[in-house]
C-alpha cells in the first residue's frame, strides 16, 4: 500500500489514485507500509490504533479508561484529517489485553458512542506490540452521501 509522500515522521495527507491516505508519524507506519487511515469514496478505515502521544510515544502507565480516550482521540484526529468525523463511525473492533479492563473501556467508549452505537466488536487477545499497551482500536467510517469533504 503506498505511504504517505511526505517524510514518515510527519503527518498529513496524501493523494494515491482515488485513496486518500493519512499518517499520523508513528515509526510503525513506514516500517510496516500501511497507512493510519485511508479513504475512498465516503468510507474511511482506521488502522488499528493506540494510545500514542503526539510526539509517537506511548502513553505507558496509563489505566485501560485513559489509554481508550487517548485512543479514540487519535482516531478522530484521523477522521478529522480526511474530512470525516465521530458520527460516521458505523465499526469499531477493540483488542484488549484484559478483559477485566472491559467496565474502564466500555465506560470511555459510552462516553463518545453511545449516542452513534456502531456495530462493535470486543476481544481479548495475549498482547499488543507494546506491553504498556491495553487496547488497540480499529475503525470504520461511511459519511452521507450528501456531506462535502474538505
């Protein structure tokens, strides 16, 4: 999958054909080759995504309720980035290191959803690319067909 033209430790956008690409300037980005998020037509897909600071640290020591609002941030800073937003969220896939996590997850989660309720799916599974790390979330999104993008 083609990366964003610009230098993989800034953000931005990029034109690929009829994809519009973003990178958020992680380090895994380039070194894996995907893009942070992707649109084609009104549909956008967000990679599985972290709670990673602006700087592309991660967010370590963090409790499984903050690193979820960290990570839906950066979500929406995507969506934001390919002229999208919350509201067009109709998936949201949740890997979780502990399900014991799930009341802390599912508490940030009905904070920012519970007005949308996209189809959701939660798993637990044996660990993320970083041990600090508690959850990764995965997106999609489709806007109104009548709704300009920037």
């Amino acid at each position: 999958m083609p990366r964003s033209r610009r230098s993989p430790s800034h953000r931005g956008r990029a034109t690929a054909g009829d994809r519009q690409l973003y990178s958020s300037g992680t380090a895994w980005e380039p070194k894996v080759g995907y893009s942070r998020a992707v649109r084609v037509g009104r549909q956008v897909f967000i990679s599985g995504t972290t709670a990673t600071r602006p700087d592309g640290s991660i967010a370590r020591g963090e409790d499984a309720y903050a690193q979820t609002v960290r990570t839906l941030d950066n979500i929406e800073t995507a969506l934001r980035a390919l002229g999208s937003r919350r509201e067009s969220i109709v998936r949201l896939r949740l890997f979780v290191t502990s399900i014991d996590d799930f009341d802390a997850i599912a508490r940030a989660l009905g904070e920012r959803f519970r007005p949308i309720r996209p189809a959701c799916t939660l798993v637990e599974v044996s660990r993320l690319v970083d041990p600090a790390l508690r959850v990764e979330i995965e997106a999609d999104a489709i806007d109104p067909a009548s709704k300009s993008r920037r």
